[in-house]
C-alpha cells in the first residue's frame, strides 16, 4: 500500500493486474527464500529468448523451511 501511495500507482486496469501478480509472486519467492532478483533475472531472460522459466523447487536432499540439509 505504502509504494502504491509514493509511486503514484498504475494508470489502467491492466497495469494494476501486473502490479498485483508481480507483488504476489515476490512475496512467495520470498517465504521459500529463493533469490528474487535472480529470479526476475531467469524470467525476463528467459522471456527475450522464447524460452520457459527453468523451475525453482526445492533440490533434492534440502529442507523447505531454513534451507538447512536433512539427514
């Protein structure tokens, strides 16, 4: 709410939409504690080269929580 207030919001419908997806997508980037930025870095490049994103789910032998190693 606070950076739609300084940033002056979007101008359409459509601009909201993709206000509102982005946000969602990084705050759940964020609870599984992958890399936002590097994840916006593989979207758009992926995106200019026609290609699909490459998944990010846990790798095998990792937790989901803490990102500590299981036993």
């Amino acid at each position: 709410m606070i950076h739609r207030k300084t940033s002056y919001g979007t101008q359409t419908d459509h601009g909201s939409n993709v206000y509102e997806t982005l946000q969602s997508v990084i705050q759940t980037l964020r609870q599984q504690h992958h890399d936002v930025r590097a994840w916006l870095r593989d979207a758009l490049t992926a995106a200019y080269h026609h290609q699909p994103l490459r998944s990010r789910t846990p790798r095998a032998g990792r937790s989901r929580g803490c990102g500590r190693r299981t036993r």
